[in-house]
C-alpha cells in the first residue's frame, strides 16, 4: 500500500481514481507510475478547475464547472465547495440551470437547498427559471442574486464589480452547458489583472 495524492479536491475525482488504479492492478499495470500520473492530473476547463483571479481589491479563487450539471455532480461540487477554505471570505455557489430532468425538474431544484453541503456554503445566486426553484428553498440569509439568464448575472458584475465575488471569497460556477452560465465565468475573469493557478488541497 502507498498514499495516492491527487491535485484536484472532490470525493468524485477521488473515487474516479481509484477506479482507474484498480483497472491498472487488474491488468497488471505499474501502480505507483499510475499514481505520479494522477498526482499531476487537473480536469479540463470547466469541469471543476481551479484558479486564482486577481482583482484590483483583492484576490479570489475561483472554481469552474460550467460545463455540464445534474443532481449528482451539482453535490459533489458543492462538497468541494463546502470544504473550501476561504481567505477571510466567503463559500459563493453561482448556479444556473440543470436540464433535461423531466418532470420533477422543479423538486429536483429546489431539494438542492437541503444537502449537507450547503450548511457551510454562505450565499448562493441562481441563474435561470428552474434555479428560481431553488432560490425560493433557500434560507432567506443564503440567497443571493436571481436572475432569468446567466447574461443577466454577467451584466450586474459589469455593472457593480463586487456583486458576485468578493476578495477572500471561494466562488463555485455550476450548470448545464445550455445554462451559458460560462458567461459568468468569462465576467469574473475579467475583473482579474490575471489569473493564476489556485494551490490546490486534497
């Protein structure tokens, strides 16, 4: 047995990568080499990365999974948010929409308010008309911004820099591709001087 150390934080990736050691020692592989190769791996943009943006009055990390969301990877987002230390900020989940979830689309929204998780994160802005569920379900000191489209959000941070995110923060950005909440992603990005690579902690 050896430690396995990997750079991205989530039970998800976690158990993603056991997953994949076992299919190696299945087959016979190098398992230490299979770990090194984990330890380095980072998912690609918009699924989970991690990144520090640098704005005039400070700096906040950013966490970008804008590209696709369902009620199972909206959870473990919000567990890698929940566990998340802040620089003297706050946990902010921006959330657009999930789609494609049918009929019960509107309970499926707003059950998001009861996880575990969202006991430690402290604001939450919901982009869409299903997120309107959830916003609703929330209590009232955790709900922050509401609007129809993610463009909307990305307008207000135009208009008032520190509305979405502020120095010290952690601010998650989750939701189905078709929610366009990347938008927002794209909008915090350039409140920065630039972007670096956020320390990660697993």
């Amino acid at each position: 047995a050896f430690p396995v150390r990997l750079a991205t934080p989530g039970r998800h990736f976690a158990a993603n990568a056991a997953g994949a050691l076992a299919v190696v020692a299945g087959i016979g592989g190098d398992l230490q080499a299979a770990a090194d190769g984990l330890a380095s791996w980072l998912p690609p943009g918009g699924r989970g990365t991690r990144e520090t943006v640098r704005t005039p009055a400070g700096a906040f990390a950013l966490i970008d999974d804008a590209y696709n969301a369902n009620p199972a990877s909206l959870a473990a987002a919000l567990e890698v948010l929940a566990a998340a230390a802040p620089a003297g900020g706050q946990r902010v989940a921006i959330l657009g929409d999930m789609l494609e979830l049918g009929p019960d689309e509107a309970a499926l929204h707003a059950a998001v308010a009861a996880l575990p998780a969202m006991a430690a994160i402290d604001r939450v802005h919901c982009a869409g008309p299903r997120m309107q569920h959830l916003h609703a379900a929330l209590p009232a000191a955790k709900r922050g911004f509401r609007a129809e489209t993610a463009a909307e959000l990305a307008a207000l941070l135009e208009a008032d820099p520190g509305a979405l995110a502020r120095p010290g923060d952690v601010v998650l950005v989750k939701g189905s591709f078709g929610s366009r909440v990347a938008t927002v992603v794209d909008a915090l990005r350039r409140l920065g001087q630039g972007a670096a690579p956020a320390t990660q902690d697993s």
